[in-house]
C-alpha cells in the first residue's frame, strides 16, 4: 500500500493551498502517482476526499509518498483510493 501525501491549490482554503493523502492498494509508487493524478483529472479524488462537497475546483502542485504496507495501523478504509 503506497500513501500518496499531495499539496493543491484550493480557492476555497484561506491560505489557497491544502496537504492531504489518499492511500492506494499498489507496491509500485509511479503507480500509485499516476493514479492520483488521474483521479484528480477526472474528479474521483475530489469525491473520495470531500463526497459533500460536488464541485470543487484543485490543481495539484506536488506529490510525494509513502509505502505503507507494513504500517497496518496506518491503514483505514476511507482513505484507500481503488484502483
């Protein structure tokens, strides 16, 4: 499981930047990456982070992550993105 920590503009924010993470089920970090940014293109990110919240415009600014796989008490549901 790879932990993927980003950083994106949020307009809405008051400082117009947010940090947050989203855990994916993959051992591969370009992987897990390239899922993020996927997501956020297609706006699935935005609704696993915030499923109250419909329209939110984000840009993502960087990414860096974190394998996870041996921190099961890291590990929760509602932070895995599915592949």
């Amino acid at each position: 499981m790879i932990r993927v920590y980003f950083v994106f503009e949020d307009p809405l924010d008051d400082a117009g930047v947010n940090l947050s993470f989203i855990d994916i089920p993959t051992q591969d970090p370009r992987e897990a990456c390239r899922r993020v940014e996927d997501a956020a293109r297609s706006g699935e990110l935005w609704k696993q982070l915030y499923p109250d919240e419909q329209d939110h415009p984000y840009d993502l600014i960087k990414m860096s992550y974190l394998d996870i796989s041996t921190l099961t008490e890291e590990m929760a549901a509602d932070t895995v993105l599915g592949l």
